[in-house]
C-alpha cells in the first residue's frame, strides 16, 4: 500500500468518523430557536402533500394543543445532512398521550430508558410501519411509556404511547417523523424522511411551522 494511498484513506476514515459523531451527537428538542436552512427549505417548498387529502393526523388527543419547538429545514438535528429535515419535536409534558398518526403495524418497541438522562441511543419509541411501505416514529417517549406490541395492529388516531425525555433529548418533547422505507429508531443514512402536512389542524402549506402551536381537531 502506497503512502499516498494510505492517506488518502486516513483522510476519508476521519471524515467518516466526524459525520458519525455530528450525527450521534446532535440532540433532540425544542430547537431553542434552531436557525432555518434556507435552502433546504426553498427546496422543500411544494413537496408537501396537500393537507385536506394527508394520510397523517397530528399524534395527539383530539382537544389537544402543542407548540412545534423545532420544525422542518432547521440547522441543527433536523438537517438534510442527518436526512431529518422533515421531522418534527412537538413540545409537550412527560406523560402526555401519543395517537397512531396514520393506521399500520408496530414493527418496533422500546421503553426501558429513563428520562432526562441524555445520553444518545437510550431513546424509547414506538415505530409503525405503513401499507405503503413507509414508517413513522415516535421517539423520545417516556419510562414503560409504550402502550403497544410487536406485529400489533393500530388504527388511526388509537393511544400508542405517553411521550416523554428519554435517550439524546434536550427537554420533553414527542419527536415524530415519516421515513421512506423500514426505518431503524435511530438517527440513520439509510432512510430519507418525507415531508407531511396534518389534515385535523389549522392550515399548514409546507409544514407546521416552528414555534406554532397546532389543535388536534376531530377527523
């Protein structure tokens, strides 16, 4: 092996490792006024499926209100670089009711972790699979807080969970998002999150908007 060779692939190992830290390291919450990419944004504009026809209700209790405290397209954990630009931190108290957003199938469960220790990777969540083949997440969700099972059914808008600060999480908050495929519960490469608008709440074009607060209405 040539020493050019070799650093080269020194170099392209280092570059891989720091991705991989930003990534695990980037913390999960409110946003605490998370700057926009205002080209990711621009370049969002108008994906969004229309929200009278969405798929998708908000993942809470009809009644309910909560702010987004971080929203789509933001430089910090929701950037197109960890493909999380289009998920969601719904700010809302430990132990809050968390609802099947879209009909599916629970193809995985966590919720052995406390919270407010964060330490990434000790995330609990509920991941729901699609019959279109995309899956949506609901992570940072409290102590024992999941209501569901592996391979159960849900129907839309039916209690999964209680949300909650567990796992890389900055203060209590439901992060949700959509993935384009079987999406792991961890911040992956390997799965593109989708951009979604919510039919049962005030109008929303490209997105709830960060630092909003959105009704569940009846759907």
């Amino acid at each position: 092996m040539n020493m050019h060779f070799r650093s080269t692939l020194r170099a392209e190992l280092a570059s891989l490792i720091l991705i991989l830290v930003i990534v695990t390291l980037q913390g999960c919450g409110g946003g605490g006024g998370a700057a926009a990419d205002v080209s990711c944004a621009d370049t969002a504009a108008g994906t969004y499926p229309a929200q009278a026809t969405s798929a998708y209700v908000l993942p809470y209790s009809v009644g309910e209100t909560y702010m987004v405290g971080q929203g789509n397209c933001t430089n910090s954990s929701h950037s197109a670089t960890v493909n999380q630009q289009f998920a969601y931190d719904m700010l809302m108290p430990v132990g809050t009711a968390i609802v099947a957003s879209r009909a599916g199938m629970v193809v995985a469960v966590e919720e052995r972790y406390s919270d407010g220790t964060g330490i990434p990777g000790e995330e609990n969540y509920v991941v729901i699979r699609h019959s279109d083949g995309t899956t949506s997440r609901y992570i940072h969700l409290t102590t024992l807080g999941a209501s569901v099972t592996l391979q159960e059914v849900v129907v839309q808008g039916q209690i999964i969970g209680m949300s909650g600060h567990s796992g890389n999480s900055t203060e209590p908050h439901l992060h949700f998002d959509v993935g384009d495929g079987p999406c792991t519960p961890h911040v992956d490469t390997d799965c593109r999150s989708l951009p979604v608008n919510f039919r049962n709440t005030s109008p929303h074009v490209n997105g709830l908007l960060q630092g909003q607060s959105y009704t569940a209405e009846a759907f």
